[in-house]
C-alpha cells in the first residue's frame, strides 16, 4: 500500500505532489507558504488528507474513473464546502475551487463502478447526509488514521498499513451503505451564481494575460454591476476581485521564473501584463514575501 507524506513551502510545488490529479495553485494571501499532503492508495481506493496556512486558488482536473467525496477537518468559511458535511465533487472537466487560509481537507476516492447511486445529478457538487453521530465518528477515524501518518513521517509497518486500508475501507461503508444516507444537491441558485462570475472572470484574465482585462471590462462582458462583481469575489474568494486577479498574474509570474531561471524579469512580469518594474517587484514581494530575483536565484540553484 503505497503511503506519501509531502510538506512543501511553495505552493506550485505543493499542487504537483497528488499523482493523477492535473491542478494549478495559486497562492493569494500574502505570506509564507506552508502545506502538507499524506496520501494513502490501495485496490481502487484513495484518501488523501491536504492542508495549507493560506488560501489557495486551485484548478483542478482530477481522475474521471473516480468518485471523489471531500471532508472538511477544518474550513474556516462555509463555501464550496461545508464543515458538516460530505461533499461528493461533480464530474466535470475542470473545477475551480478557492480553499481559505488554515484549511484541512480530506478527500477519498473510490472507483465509480461503486455505489453507482452516486451518479445522480453527477455534474453537480453533493451533499451526503448522514446522520450527525455516523458522520463525527467516520471524521474521526480518518483523522486518527492520518494523524498517526503525520507523527512517523508517512512511515508505517505492513500490519500498520492493513489496519489502516480496513479502517478506510469500513468507514466508506459505513457512510455509504448506511440507510440514513442520501445525496441533495447544494447548489443553490446564488451560490452559482457567484460561482459563475468568479469562474469566468479567472479564465478571462488567463485568455489575454499580457492584457488583463479591467474591472469595468469584466462588469460590461458578464453584465453585471460592479457592486455584484464585488459581492462574488468577496463570498467566495474571501479577497477583491482586483486583489485576486493579480495575484494570479504573480502566480504565473513565479511558475515562469521557476520553469526557466534565464528568463530576463522584465519579460516574464510583461507577460503577465506588469510594465512598472517597481510596482512589480513591490507587489511579488507582497504576496510571497521574496522579490522575483529570490525566486529565479532559488530556481537556478536547484
């Protein structure tokens, strides 16, 4: 049973340490990184526990022969999941999701010839409803067995890692073929709305980024107000619009710098749309806490 234990200090390391999943992170609070991922695999199940002490904006593809349900340890805000919950993520080709600072998430994934009940409404994101004494002691068991990972650094004997499949394999039991169990859906028509407007303002800024659009732009291209544009990102970003949009152009502007170190600082800012050197250089350091020359400095001595 093959077991990972990752702790990572830059967040586009972090997004390449789950095998299968094709996701893109970017860091938009300001400060030092910090995340980690135990990752558990055994006969067609996963579970895989991640954390991160900032907020993170991940897109993500993940395995299309899996279902993936997503418990939350700690979510400090009640959106995209909720703290009392199992959500059952959609299928879909792509999903944008935006974690809050502090979080600490747990994902199992089974294959989808299992439970196919879950099919239901399978383009939308779920929610399990279990009862609360079921669904405390499953949260429970998983983060026992995960704590225990993290204490001997992902290391474990081969009767530690039976015990371990079996605890996995009678909680997803329990959850699923449990008679209180049932699956609603937990789109209501606000949330996708605000959904809508953060999803397609983030893929906007990434069709042009060397010419970002404006906050004016994006209101008169979806239609709708600045004040609505605001209330969106606020909900379901935690940041401004303006603040989360350039935090991914510096993203962008990182992963460049690490892709290729000779890259000239100039070019790899100007394409993501930053002209003014200092307001560059002063808006980097903001975010990530090391000027861009740090970073292509870092990636050269790697």
């Amino acid at each position: 049973m093959p077991i990972a234990f990752h702790h990572c200090t830059d967040v586009t390391e972090h997004a390449t340490w789950l095998p299968g999943w094709q996701q893109e992170f970017d860091q938009i609070d300001e400060g030092s990184f910090a995340g980690e991922i135990i990752d558990i695999s055994e006969q067609g199940i996963r579970l895989f526990r991640e954390k991160a002490n900032l907020a993170v904006s991940q897109l993500m593809r993940f395995p299309e022969d899996q279902w993936h349900l997503a418990m939350p340890l700690r979510w400090p805000n009640n959106s995209l999941f909720r703290s009392d919950a199992i959500t059952v993520l959609p299928r879909c080709k792509e999903f944008l999701g935006i974690s809050p600072a502090g979080y600490d998430l747990i994902v199992v994934s089974i294959d989808l010839n299992r439970h196919s009940w879950l099919e239901q409404n399978a383009k939308k994101s779920r929610v399990l409803v279990v009862t609360p004494d079921l669904f405390k002691m499953v949260k429970q068991q998983w983060w026992a067995l995960t704590e225990h990972l993290r204490a001997c650094g992902g290391e474990a004997t081969p009767c530690a890692q039976q015990a371990i499949m079996c605890q996995l394999k009678e909680g997803i039991d329990l959850l699923l073929e449990s008679p209180s169990c049932n699956v609603v859906s937990d789109d209501s028509s606000n949330y996708r709305t605000r959904r809508y407007i953060v999803d397609r303002c983030h893929a906007l800024s990434k069709m042009h980024p060397d010419n970002p659009p404006s906050m004016m732009a994006l209101c008169h291209q979806l239609n709708i107000s600045r004040r609505t544009l605001q209330y969106s990102f606020q909900a379901e970003t935690g940041q401004s619009p303006v603040h989360y949009l350039r935090a991914l152009r510096l993203n962008a502007v990182r992963r460049s710098l690490m892709r290729d170190p000779t890259l000239c600082l100039a070019d790899a800012a100007a394409q993501q749309g930053f002209f003014h050197q200092s307001y560059f250089s002063r808006e980097y350091r903001r975010l990530f806490l090391e000027l861009p020359s740090d970073t292509r400095k870092r990636s050269q001595e790697a």
